[in-house]
C-alpha cells in the first residue's frame, strides 16, 4: 500500500477536473498531470479556515516567496531573498511574463523538445520565436545541439524544463554550468522552469540561479502537491537579475488566487512528511511498472525517470500512432509524444501517480491494444 493507494476509483471518478471529464466513464486516465491522491491535511485545514474566515480577497504581494524561502534552504541549502521575488499567477504565465521582460518582442526563445508542449504555445503567444535544441537520444541535453540553437538565438532566451518533462531528467550542476557559460557567450537569458523540483526521485536537485546568477526560475507547488486547481507561483531571480524581477508589471500578480497562495504555503511549511509519502509510492510505482512492461509489454522501451511522476515510453517497435490505438482499443488515455515535439512521435507519456490497480490495469489495456 502506498498513498496512491488510498483513494478508491469510484471516489476519483467523482471528480470534476480535466483528468476525470475529458472521456468517457470507460477510459482509464493516465494522462494529464493530476495525481490519484488524497490532499494533504495541513492544506485541507488551511484552505478550509480561509474560506471560514472569508479570507478569499485578494492576494498582497510577497506571501508566496516567504511560504517558499524556508522550503527550499532546508530541501535544497538554497537560500533566496523573499523580498526580491514576485507573485505570478501559474509557472506558464510567469514564464511568459519574464520572457518579455528580458527580450524584445519577436526575440528567439530556445527550448529542447520532447517537452511540455505549453511551451512552444506560450512563447509564441507572448509574441517570441521558437527555435528548437532537440534532446540528446539519451533523453538529456545535447550542448553541441545547444550552441548552435544559441547561436541562432543571440540576443534571445532559453526556457529550461528542470527537471525536465517529459523524460525526467535532472540537470546536473555540470550541465547547468556549461548552460550558463553557452548563455553568456551567446548573449542568451536563462528563464528555468522548476515546478517538478520537489518531485525528485534520484539524485540531487540543483537550482538554476545557484549556477546561472542571471537566470530567473519559476517555482510552484502545483504538481507536487497536486494543486493546479489553486494556482499560485513564484519568481526567483538569481543575484545578477534582481534588478531585472523588479521590472515585473504590477499588474502581473492581479492573477494570482489568494486561496491558491494559501494552500501553497500550508504545503510549503507542514506538507514535508506527505511529500516523503508521494515520492514513496512513486518510486514503487517506478518499479511496478517496469516489471508490468517487461512481462507484458516486452518490446516497450523506457527508463525510470529520476524526477516528475510520468513514465516516457518508447512503443515505436508496436507501430504507428500507440496513443490512438490505446486510446481506441484498449480504452486507456495517455499523452501522445508527438505533442512534445515531432520527434518523439511513437512515444506515450504515462502518469504514475496512481494506484497499483490502476497501473496494473493500464498496463493490461496496453497488451490488449497493441497486440
């Protein structure tokens, strides 16, 4: 039993968010980035005090760095000045914000597919271009690929998935380091997307701005606590872009929810021995599903991610379009990889962060439809 255990599936099904409303009663969700799991009850007592309070105005600038500061120096050693971060209303959006405040509208903006497909969405909607560094085929960074996107991006920025989704890589203090002296050469800004960092399975996590002084990285406490419902993010710059941060409109943090501020620092501060939980289980769940593949599934390809709760499987040997055939004929929904980049075509992202039943049965409609 681990905590993604804990919650049956007649009550998920009850349920209203994306994961649980997109198909059909006889799909089995694997998808989207929920996790199957009980909220954690320093969150539950906060957000329900609020609402007993009437405490649902709106939010004062500053709550979420303070919630974040203590979290991180005692996770990562990393120490960050509360007062020079800034409220933002959800990673993406961030991300997007601090994106125009470093370039110039039309500016290049380098990303390394596979990867989160709002990425691409959301440079462009901020009026940026995307230039594409493909993944090395180990799934990690190529800095060859890198140079040469940065050279084509001079004057622009590079949006950086840490860790990574979806393949789960963690970059190393050594990669983040030869990033940095790329950006600098090239004249390119770091923008870091860190809100898989507390979902660290393996390894160490190390910040982009410890490596990168003028990066900017965007924290929330969304995906590992399982709170894209209430959303709430944060800006970290590192030393040399603080100046930069405080450019941030004011404006920007209209958007965030103060509800969402308050769950996020309850997670932050009391939410440490739930946390420990989910990457338990998610560990075991790593396991189980590499021995349901091997068994059943024998000519899948993937390695288990170091980070992030998703599992990046290679089913190119079953053929063409595996998401839509699962989809089809094993009633199972998963991400199609070719939404992450075109290459990655073949490819299924599988979410983890479910029960033994339902990752035994998700493993079981993948036999099925893929023969």
């Amino acid at each position: 039993m681990t905590i993604f255990d804990t919650v049956p599936l007649v009550e998920l099904r009850e349920r209203t968010s994306i994961k649980w409303s997109q198909y059909p009663p006889d799909v089995l969700p694997c998808w989207v980035a929920e996790m199957d799991v009980p909220q954690p009850a320093p969150v539950v007592r906060a957000v329900t005090e609020a609402m007993r309070l009437g405490d649902t105005g709106y939010d004062a600038e500053g709550l979420n760095g303070e919630a974040l500061a203590p979290f991180v120096q005692e996770l990562y050693g990393w120490e960050i000045d509360a007062a020079t971060t800034r409220s933002v209303p959800d990673v993406m959006i961030g991300a997007a914000e601090v994106l125009s405040l470093v370039t110039e509208r039309g500016a290049p903006v380098v990303i390394n597919p596979p990867v989160y497909p709002p990425f691409a969405q959301f440079i462009e909607h901020a009026g940026r271009r995307v230039v594409r560094a493909p993944l090395g085929d180990d799934g990690r960074l190529d800095l060859d690929v890198l140079d040469s996107a940065f050279a084509r991006a001079s004057g622009g920025a590079y949006l950086l998935c840490h860790p990574h989704n979806p393949t789960g890589a963690v970059h190393t203090s050594d990669e983040l380091g030869a990033v940095g002296d790329l950006a600098r050469r090239h004249r390119v800004r770091v923008v870091a997307d860190e809100i898989h960092a507390p979902l660290v399975l393996r390894g160490a996590f190390t910040p982009t701005t410890t490596v990168i002084p003028d990066a900017i990285a965007l924290h929330s406490a969304s995906k590992a606590f399982n709170l894209a419902g209430l959303k709430s993010a944060v800006a970290v710059p590192g030393p040399d872009a603080v100046d930069d941060l405080a450019r941030l409109p004011e404006i920007i943090r209209h958007g965030v929810s103060h509800l969402g501020t308050i769950a996020h620092a309850a997670a932050y501060a009391e939410g440490r021995s739930w946390l420990a939980e989910v990457l338990d289980g998610l560990r075991a769940n790593q396991a189980l599903v590499e021995d349901l593949l091997a068994a059943q599934v024998p000519k899948a390809r993937w390695e288990p991610p170091a980070a992030t709760y998703f599992a990046w499987i290679d089913l190119r040997a079953y053929g063409a379009e595996p998401s839509r055939r699962l989809l089809q004929h094993g009633r199972l929904a998963v991400n199609d990889g070719a939404t992450f980049g075109a290459a990655a075509e073949g490819y299924v992202r599988l979410n983890l962060a479910a029960s033994t039943a339902t990752l035994t049965e998700a493993v079981r409609r993948m036999r099925l439809a893929l023969g």
